[in-house]
C-alpha cells in the first residue's frame, strides 16, 4: 500500500507555502500525484442578506472571489512547477455554506488530503468546512498541518492515539504507508477501560496488527494526568519528540464536539506537529 494521489486546498495565501510543502514531500517520497484546488470563498450567506442588498453587491462578491481563485491558482502553479512532481492545479470560486461540497468532490478520489490546522489566529472560516468537506463528505483521511510545523515527507516518529474506537483503527490503516519507513512507532493509550476484553493488554490487538505489517511499535500506557485527553498526547508527543501523532476524529458528533469540546476539536486548536486523522 502507498499514496499514489494526493490533495490540497488553498483558501489562503499566508498558509499555503506551509501546506504546499508538506503535500509536495509527500508526493516526492511516493512518487505520487498531487492535486490542488484553489478556492476563491464568497464568504456572504445567501439565506442572511442584509436588508437593501441587491444584485450589484452580490455579484461584486462572486468577481472578488473569483479574482481570488485565479490569484492562488497562478502563485500555486508557479511553486509546483518548480518541484518536479506530477500535478494538478484548479481553481473555483464557491460560497461558504457550500465548501464542503466542493471538496469532497475533489478529495474523495485521493488517499490522503493534507490541510492546514482550522482553528488559531488569523484562520478564516472557511478552513473549518475545508477539513469537515474532506473527512465527513470524502471520508478520506486528512493531515493537519499547523502553520510552524516541520514539513517532512517521511516522519520517523510517529505517536498513535489509541482508544479501540473504529475511527481511531481507520485512521491507523490510512497512515500505513507512513508507518511502515518510520524508525519508531509508539502505540499510546490513554487510561485504558478497567473493563473489557482488552484490559489486561491494552493495545495488543493492534500491535500485532502492525506487527503483521513489519511495523515494531512499543505500547505506551499514559494516565490521564492533566484535564484532557489531548494535553496528555500532546504533552507525551513533545517529550517523545515525535514527528506525527495519528488519531481518530470526532468520535462523537461534530455539534457535541463545538458544544462541549472533545479530543478531536481540542487537537485542531492545540496541535503543534503534524496530525493524520480519519473518521
């Protein structure tokens, strides 16, 4: 198993060198294909109009997005044709109750999207709809890349978030090609259920999953020593100097997640390396 064809988005021009750089190593280390669509955002809502809006505003919002789209579209251009991969670059301009869609229309024909992190300063709104497009719509799974994170094509440590759930094994199978030419594996579990037919080797199943695969991964048994679950991966990945933490996403319902907060969320706002999530 290897990427063979990956995707991006571009939305924003101060994010995109970061994430053209990491999505452009990837496809150098498996000689893969990587696809792009730059997307102006009409940001207005049509169902909210102001009061006296009228053709002329709404129209002059469509051109500025689609001036937009065709500024990324060129800079983008210019930068991978300096890299030496196979690519694709598009453009299109699409309102934001609609990014989704669009998206997905792109990404579910990848193995692996690779998107900047959503949430923290100077972060449209539009990156949000972006990622859930990819993950929810494409059920194809996404790296995240916050703004200051390393690009590297291939990490070699990689720190799995592990909690026996279906999107957490998902996202374990999309990151095989990864962990495969990784020099370390660290499978983290996170006070494990006291019940259950795996306490008494947390972890075990999936380890001699990846075993199986010619993966050497050693199991960590964490307590959950700080308020959330994703301080304490977070915190373990900084002292393990990992380079990738892999990770289900939105194990339960994305409203719950913006309502009350969850691991998946709490991740996309705190991550400062590289995460490879899947639902």
């Amino acid at each position: 198993m290897s990427y063979k064809t990956l995707f991006t988005a571009v939305t924003d021009p101060q994010l995109q060198q970061n994430t053209l750089s990491q999505a452009t190593d990837l496809a150098t280390h498996f000689d893969a294909h990587l696809d792009v669509l730059c997307l102006g955002v009409d940001r207005t809502q049509t169902g909210y109009y102001f009061a006296g809006a009228n053709a002329v505003v709404l129209q002059e919002t469509m051109t500025r997005a689609s001036e937009e789209a065709r500024a990324l579209e060129a800079s983008t251009s210019d930068w991978l044709g300096k890299t030496g991969i196979r690519w694709n670059c598009d453009a299109a301009m699409a309102q934001i109750a609609d990014l989704g869609r669009h998206v997905a229309g792109h990404a579910r024909f990848s193995d692996l999207v690779v998107l900047p992190k959503p949430y923290g300063e100077e972060r449209g709104s539009e990156l949000e709809p972006v990622i859930e497009g990819a993950l929810f719509e494409a059920q194809t799974p996404v790296l995240v890349m916050p703004q200051k994170a390393e690009a590297k094509g291939a990490p070699k440590r990689i720190v799995i978030a592990w909690n026996e759930g279906a999107e957490a094994l998902r996202a374990v199978r999309a990151a095989l090609p990864l962990l495969k030419t990784a020099e370390r594996v660290s499978v983290v579990v996170v006070d494990p259920p006291v019940h259950g037919p795996n306490r008494s080797d947390p972890g075990g199943p999936l380890s001699q999953f990846l075993a199986r695969h010619g993966i050497k991964v050693e199991i960590e048994v964490l307590a959950k020593s700080l308020p959330r679950v994703s301080d304490v991966l977070l915190r373990h990945a900084m002292d393990s100097s990992a380079d990738m933490l892999v990770m289900g996403a939105y194990g339960h319902s994305r409203f719950r997640e913006a309502i009350l907060g969850g691991a998946t969320r709490d991740m996309l706002e705190q991550a400062t390396l590289p995460v490879l999530m899947a639902h």
